[in-house]
C-alpha cells in the first residue's frame, strides 16, 4: 500500500468541507482510489483500517456516490463489530453525504442525526460541525432557507468552541455566502465570500481560493457589477491555472465566455469556449462539457448561425442523455428500496395497533373477573359495583370501538397502496424491460443470421420509436417519484409560462417530425406564481400527450385567460378526442393509457402528475373533448403570490 498516499487522504478528510461545490485536490483520482481500497485488508476490524476506508469513502463520493455508500457501510459494520464510536459516527457522516448526492434528502439528515448522537457522546467537536453542515446543505437543496442558516449556525457554534480560528470555519462561511446569494442577496453573499477568502489565505489553501474568487464573481454578476465580476473570475482562473485545477478553470473559462457574449464580443468568447471544450475533452469533464456546449449553443444562435447552435445543441442533447440515463436508474432503484421500506414502517404500524387491540381485550376480560369475585363476596355493595365498573366498560368498548375503526381505515390504505404498488411496478417491468427485451432479440437474430441489413433498419425504425416512449416514462416515474420521497417542497415564484411553452414544444417537436403537426404559442398571459419544475413537467405531458393522439398534418395550440386571479392555460389539439367513459378514468387516478395515432404507446402516469402537481400549485385541472373532434386540456394557476 502507497502509504505517502494514505498520509495525504486521511490530512484531506479534515480539510474537504463537503461544500456546495466540491473541490478536487487535484492529485487524487477515482481509479487511485479504488486501487488502495482493493490493497486494504477489509476483514480486519482495527481502528486504522476502519479510518482508511472511511477516508477513501469520503474522497470519492463527488465521482461515484454508490461506491461511497458501500465503502461507507462496510466501515459501518466493522465499527460496530469492534465498538470503535468514533469510526461508526465517521461512517453515518460519508453515508448522509451519500444521500444527500443522490437527491435523498430525508434520509440523508436521519443519517446525519445519528452521526451527531454518537459525536456528542464522544464529544467529537469537529465532527459535529461537519454533520451540522451537511445538514444545511441538505436544506439549501430543498430551498429551506431557515433550517439552512439554522445548521450553519450550529456548525460554526461548535467549530468556536474548538478555536476562533478553525480551517474549516472558512469552507462553512463559504457555504453561508452561497446561501445568501441564492436567496437574492448577493451583496451579503460577498462580503461572506471575502470572510472566507481571508480564512484561506491564512491557512494557505490555494486551491480554495480559487473556488470562492470563482463563486464572488457568479455574486457580483447577479449585482450587475461586471467588472468586479470580471476582476474576480481572472483572480480565480489565475490560481486554478497556477495550480492545475483544471474543474475551476473550466467553469471560469465558461463563466468568462458567456460574460463577453453577452457584450457581443462574440469573438473572444468564441476562443474561450474552445479552450474550455478542449480541457473538458482531454480530461473527461462531461459535466463541465454539457456546460460549455450550452453556451456554444447559445453563442452561435446570437451569431444566427442557427445551423451551427443546432448542432451544439444536440451534442448536449445526446451528452445528457448518455450521463443521466444510468443515474436515473440507480434513482429509480432507490426510489423502489424507499417505497418498500415506507410500506413495511406501515405494516409494523398496523401489528402494534392489533397487540394494543389484544391488550384492551384482555384488560376488559379481568375487569369482569373482578366484576364476578366482588358480586359473590360483596352482595352489599351490588348496585353500586355493577354501576360503576359498567361505566368503565362503557369507556373501553368507546375506545375499543374508535380504535377498531382506526384500523379498519389503516387495512383499506394499505390494501390500496399494495394494489397502487402491483399496478407501479408492472409499469416499470413492462414498458421498461419490453424495449430491452427487443433490442436484445433483435441482434440474436442478426448475429445468427436470421436478418439481413434492411430489416435491421426496419425494426430499429419501430425500435427507436419503442425507447422514445421508454425515456418519457423514465422522465415521468422520476418527477413523480421524487415528488413523493421529498413532500411537498415547491420553489414557488414569479415564471414565464411563454418560455416554458416554447422550450417544451421545441423538445416535443424533434420527437414528432414525421406527423408533421403545427404547434402555436399563442399565450396572452405569460407570467404566473408557481414552482417552475412541476409546471414545466404539466405543459410537457400535456403537449406530448396532443401530439401523440393528433394524426399527421394537425393542429396543437397553447392558449391562455385569466379567471378571477388565476391564468388559465389551455392546450387544445384537432386529434381522435376522448370518450365520457375514458375522461372518467383518468379523472379517478386510473393507469389509463391507449395507443396514440401512429400506435404511440403510454402508461397514463403523466396525466396523473398533471392533475397532482397542478392542485400542489393551488390550482384546478380538467379537460373538455369529444370523440373524433380533438381534446382541450385545462388548468389553472395564481396570478400572483
């Protein structure tokens, strides 16, 4: 084992700051990593050990968060088996962090929680600061300002109570400086972000400080200081450059570009995004590089070299899907391990309220045996005992009454839920292995020779349109699936429904050439007060759905009005139309689905989001239609706050 190298992980474990952005030291890389756990001696259970694996853990979470989460675990079981708190409270801390990269935030701060309980028993300060953090970074992410800077608070509490002047008090003021910023307040945000900067100054962390020059000069633009701006972001790719920190040049690179585009020096930018593209290429940044591609794309369509900005767009387009199509499975696998255990909490809910049921039983069997015992040896008092113990048993068959009615309520929520579950999950496993099953069959066949070329193309053809079905449903199950996990947090604010409309029909309708159909955009109210994702995924649904039941050469046209102190948005369509009897199951929470004119298929989820996250916005949704003379699609938001 490369023990320099172990040295040098188990130093930056103290002085990473699982900060909103996450710094690479720039000498340590996932394969490097990986190369030392696989050296270790994982069946051993001493304290080094267990440091070592927690170390690697947290270093490579911003590359691979299930790999955290399993070197995570497996300290987690050693700590346990050998009673090391310490090394238990280090693992729940870099299994928080886990959740909280995979957008699971509620049990990312469980994780968190038990990871301070351990920490103050040990009085393990720094610790406890560091899960302070997380904590608030899992608030930030959920836009619940409030318990952010609460956490924040708590953390840098702690960290004084160790040393006014502790290094990683400059990473929490770094994420206090975020926070303000995101919250509109920018000139607080910069004068957090030059308390941060003086604390790594102090402790000579060069590859910090080109982070917070960097995120000073994002605050300063939201002030409109351009200059200050500009200033900031050289002083930042000065030190990135000065010292390899090749992610902080890039987004300075990129942040540079779209600075000059936007004052028309189209030439400069144009040099710098092909510097910026040209690092992320050779040291693989496809994150950085879906970045650089959307500013190229925006660059050539202020050029109007719109040849050009379609072209950067879909190597955006394709460099997405390839990144996020395997993340959202792993999402989605995470999804269904959630639902279950949600399912099981409820199961064991229902069996302690059957044994409390039990209890009373036998309560009320000894209160008559008393009943019985002072009859035989109390004649005198008869009257009085019967009254008396009967009022008791009026009380306890009212509790047993109300409780048994409790749990009839529970069992019918729970047969639904298992019914709703059967019918989910058959969605997933038919329309999302079907495609797959083709495709695998489909090349058996080839390979073996029973296709030639041109049938191949043939069922490609069916096939390509068989997986852009797949990836609406995917898109569909993960909104609606993280909708669920996390509650009801809606960003509610000020938003352009125009813009939404146009950027949703422009997806759309690179799906549906060959239908040749005519969208319009014809909105007379264009802003509304709502959150802007859940929005954004009605019109969506609810335009794709136009276009698939709209045969070739037909008409689909966005509207709007305004209802009292709502805008009313409708999308209408000239398609096949709806029965009575098919508006009434999707209306009654339904899987209803059938097939589009050019035998599109669906799953009926998306209609279902619509309808929920139009009533989670304050509004109504329905649907006028007649068979054989198109649909019209309804629904409502506030106008205002």
């Amino acid at each position: 084992m490369n023990l320099n190298f172990l040295i040098f992980l188990i130093g930056s474990l103290f002085s990473n700051s699982d900060t909103i952005i996450f710094k690479d030291q720039g000498a340590i890389k996932k394969d490097s990593i990986l190369k030392v756990y696989d050296r270790l001696d994982t069946n051993n259970g001493n304290n080094l050990i267990i440091n070592q694996i927690n170390v690697l853990a947290y270093e490579i979470h911003p590359s691979d968060y299930i790999k955290s989460f399993q070197f995570a675990k497996k300290s987690l079981e050693l700590a346990q088996k050998s009673h090391y708190e310490k090394g238990e409270a280090e693992a729940f801390h870099i299994l928080g962090i886990s959740f909280n990269y995979s957008e699971n935030y509620v049990i990312a701060n469980e994780y968190q929680d038990r990871c301070i309980s351990i920490a103050k028993k040990i009085n393990d300060k720094e610790l406890i600061a560091r899960a302070y953090n997380a904590k608030a970074l899992s608030f930030y992410r959920l836009n619940d300002f409030k318990k952010a800077h609460h956490y924040y608070d708590l953390s840098i509490t702690y960290l004084n109570q160790i040393t006014p002047h502790h290094p990683f008090k400059g990473a929490v003021i770094h994420n206090i400086a975020a926070l303000f910023d995101k919250e509109g307040k920018s000139n607080i945000a910069i004068n957090y972000y030059d308390r941060a900067i003086s604390y790594n100054e102090r402790y000579h962390n060069q590859l910090w400080l080109g982070q917070n020059y960097y995120e000073r000069a994002i605050a300063y633009m939201h002030i409109s200081d351009y200059r200050s701006a500009l200033s900031s972001s050289n002083q930042s790719l000065a030190l990135s450059e000065k010292f390899l920190d090749l992610r902080t040049t890039v987004n300075n690179l990129n942040f540079q570009a779209d600075f000059y585009s936007n004052f028309n020096d189209f030439y400069k930018s144009e040099r710098i995004l092909k510097r910026a593209l040209s690092i992320s290429n050779v040291h693989n940044f496809p994150k950085l590089k879906l970045k650089v591609l959307k500013s190229f794309s925006l660059l050539e369509e202020k050029k109007n070299n719109f040849k050009s900005s379609l072209f950067f767009e879909k190597e955006y387009n394709n460099l997405y899907d390839s990144l996020y199509n395997v993340a959202r499975y792993k999402q989605l696998d995470e999804f269904r391990t959630y639902f279950e255990a949600e399912q099981t909490q409820k199961e064991n809910t229902e069996l302690k309220r059957a044994n409390l049921n039990k209890e009373l039983q036998l309560q009320n069997k000894n209160y008559f045996i008393l009943v019985v015992f002072l009859l035989l040896s109390l004649s005198f008092y008869l009257i009085y005992l019967i009254y008396k113990n009967s009022k008791k048993l009026g009380k306890n068959n009212l509790k047993l009454t109300k409780q048994n009615r409790e749990i009839n309520h529970q069992k019918s929520e729970l047969e639904e839920l298992n019914q709703f579950k059967s019918k989910f999950f058959s969605i997933i496993s038919h329309d999302l292995r079907g495609p797959l099953s083709s495709l695998s069959g489909m090349f058996r066949l080839f390979e073996e020779g029973h296709l030639t070329e041109e049938e191949l193309k043939v069922f490609m053809l069916e096939l390509g349109t068989n997986f852009k079905n797949t990836s609406n449903l995917v898109d569909n199950l993960l909104v609606w699936g993280k909708s669920q996990m996390q509650g009801e947090v809606l960003s509610k604010k000020r938003i352009n429904l125009s813009q939404i409309c146009d950027e949703s029909i422009s997806i759309i309708a690179s799906q549906y050439l060959n239908k040749n159909l005519k969208f319009s955009n014809n909105l007379s109210f264009c802003y509304a007060f709502a959150d802007g994702e859940s929005i954004s995924a009605v019109i969506r649904n609810l335009i794709n759905n136009a276009a698939k039941f709209t045969p070739k050469g037909g008409e689909i046209a966005i509207s709007s009005a305004k209802g009292g102190d709502k805008v009313i948005l409708c999308i209408k369509d000239n398609g096949v139309g709806l029965t009575h009897e098919q508006k009434e199951q999707i209306f009654n929470h339904e899987f209803y689905s059938s097939k589009g004119t050019q035998n599109e298929s669906g799953t009926g989820l998306g209609l279902m989001i619509c309808e929920e996250f139009i009533h989670k916005n304050g509004g109504e949704f329905w649907v006028e239609s007649e068979k054989g003379k198109g649909s019209s699609f309804y629904f409502s938001v506030p106008l205002k706050k």
